[in-house]
C-alpha cells in the first residue's frame, strides 16, 4: 500500500502544477478539486490499512481512498481554510499519540508504516508527526491564540517522540524544531512588547501598563526544559542511512515535482516566517539522521506543497504572511 500513496501523491503534485496558475476553485464541489488540501488529506488517510490489516489489496485502496475523501470534506465544512487544514493535522496527531499508548497497530500496519514487531513510530510517520505539529501551530495563529502555546505544544510533541520515536532521528528532529520555534516566537513576542511602548510614547490620553517581559523567562525556561529532557531521553544522534529502497524512485520522482512547483510560484508563502524556518529545520534534521532520509524529504516537500496549492486556490493575489500576533499585548 505504501506504493499506491506515493503514486496519488505524485498524481496530486503534478496535477498541482497544471493547476497552480488558475487560481480560487469555485463551486458547490470545489472541495473535490481541492489538490493541496487532497494531499494533506492523505497523509491523515494513509492510516486506513491498519483499519483492516488482513484485507486484499484492493480493499486497503478503497478504505485509503475513503478516509482521505472523508477528512478533506471535513477540512472544508469548517469556515476557516487554515483551520480546516489544522483539524486535519490535529486528527492525525491524536491519532497517532492515542495508538502509540495502545499497541502501536496504526503506526506498524499504516501505509507508512514500519512494518516490524517493535512498537513505536517509525522515521516516516514521525516525521509526518513533527510536519502536522506545525500544521496544528499555524492554525492556532490564524485564530489569534496567544503564541506561546505553538512553543508548547512543539516542546511537547518533541517530549512525546522521545518517547515513543523508534530511532533518536525523531527525538533531535522534534526538539530541534521545538527550539527553532520557540526561539522566534519568543523573539517576536519581545519585538511587538516593544512596539507598543514606542507606540504609547508622547501619548497622555491615558496610560497603559506594558509587560516587561519577565513572564518569557519563566516560558522559556520550561520550554527549554522540555526539550532538554527530550534530547536526554531520545539519546545520542547517529546517522544510519540504509540501503536504496524500491520506494526511493518515488520519493525522488515527488521532490522533483514539488521543487518544479514551488518554483513556478514562489511568492506564495502558506507558513509565517517562524513557522517556515522551523518546518526547514525539522525535515532537515530528521531527514540527517534517519534511516529513510529521502522519505522524510519527500513529505516535508509534498506537504509544504500541498499548502503552498491551499494558498493559491483561497485567493487569487498573494497574501502577507500571518504575524505571530495581530492582537494586542496580553
């Protein structure tokens, strides 16, 4: 079934690039030629094997096909396009957390699945893990959520594949995202804190307390505390690449196809700034020290296009990236 995944996979990406141009889908049934919310949509999918783990073939296909359609209905019956593609990812995650306490069935039997009697998550899925983190993250920004709960929720995700991650790859790619992210979001929140003390400079209308900032020493200080156990627990890095797989040509074939994309529309930019450096480092990292580097490289491109294509079918001008916060100082 893993062959069949990477196969829609790259008809999607292709079928991306005939399409990138043309802008906003319209229409009762604009959902179904929703090309980069499919891809996303697949990736939660690609669990639908493990549903039925001794069914024929053409089963695991029907079910996979099934869910996949049934989460991108979901993702548009939300009024929010970034939150639609949030819940998605949040789906995903749960999914995976939950099976990982109960027997790690989902994780092993999945389309990307391991397929070995351990339990735990294998590098593909943790991968996927670490990318629908993100996903979750963007969406807890575009409904204003104060962004600090992006770091936690990044510092706990690493915590957790730490854990249940069957190599150290997933530990260090998880942590170091975590790191990447908090870092620049604590960074941001200092920069509007102070903007909005030159803002109330010569203003004696009334006079507004501004926080000092003393409140990100004690969130960085547990962030940072989360990921230093992360990284104790995940143990020490190694790089173990294996042998070529017959699933390399598809990885490759994928890369290329995203790569063409994204460069046919590079002013499209689905991810704020912080967002986007921190996806670069998480599929970087995880991609270095995994067994199945082309594989982790392969998702980070596909799913990066599958927003990028999200992007372009909301509107048909580009759009300025999210800020971290456009409310005011908490």
């Amino acid at each position: 079934m893993e062959e069949f995944a990477w196969t829609l996979w790259l008809l999607l990406s292709v079928w991306g690039i005939v399409r990138a141009r043309r802008g906003r889908v319209v229409g009762r049934r604009a959902w179904l030629r929703d090309w980069g919310g499919a891809i996303l949509a697949l990736s939660v999918g690609s669990f639908a094997p493990a549903l039925a783990p001794h069914s024929p073939l053409w089963l695991h296909a029907l079910i996979l096909l099934g869910l996949s359609v049934g989460v991108l209905r979901l993702m548009h019956s939300l009024d929010s396009a970034d939150v639609g593609r949030g819940v998605a990812a949040g789906l995903g995650l749960i999914a995976l957390f939950l099976d990982s306490l109960s027997g790690g069935a989902w994780a092993r039997e999945g389309a990307l699945g391991h397929g070995a009697d351990a339990q735990g998550v294998g590098d593909l899925y943790g991968a996927l893990a670490i990318l629908w983190g993100l996903i979750a993250c963007r969406a807890w920004l575009a409904i204003e959520g104060n962004p600090l709960g992006v770091a936690y929720l990044m510092g706990a995700l690493a915590l957790w594949l730490s854990w249940a991650g069957l190599s150290p790859a997933l530990g260090w790619g998880a942590t170091l995202t975590a790191i990447t992210l908090s870092l620049l979001v604590i960074q941001r929140e200092l920069t509007e804190r102070r903007r909005v003390r030159l803002a109330l400079q010569n203003q004696p209308v009334r006079i507004v307390r501004v926080a000092k900032g003393y409140d990100l020493v004690g969130h960085s200080a547990v962030v940072m505390g989360l990921c230093a156990f992360a990284l104790w627990r995940s143990g020490a890095p190694t790089i173990a690449w294996g042998s070529l797989s017959p699933h390399e040509g598809w990885h490759i074939a994928i890369v290329i196809v995203c790569m063409v994309g994204l460069l046919r529309t590079r002013t499209a930019r689905p991810l704020p700034p912080a967002l986007q450096r921190a996806w670069l480092v998480g599929a970087a990292t995880t991609a270095l020290l995994s067994a199945q580097p082309t594989g982790v490289v392969a998702l980070g491109a596909l799913l990066y296009w599958g927003l990028v294509g999200a992007t372009l079918q909301e509107t048909l001008t580009p759009t300025p990236n999210l800020t971290l916060r456009t409310g005011g100082n908490e």
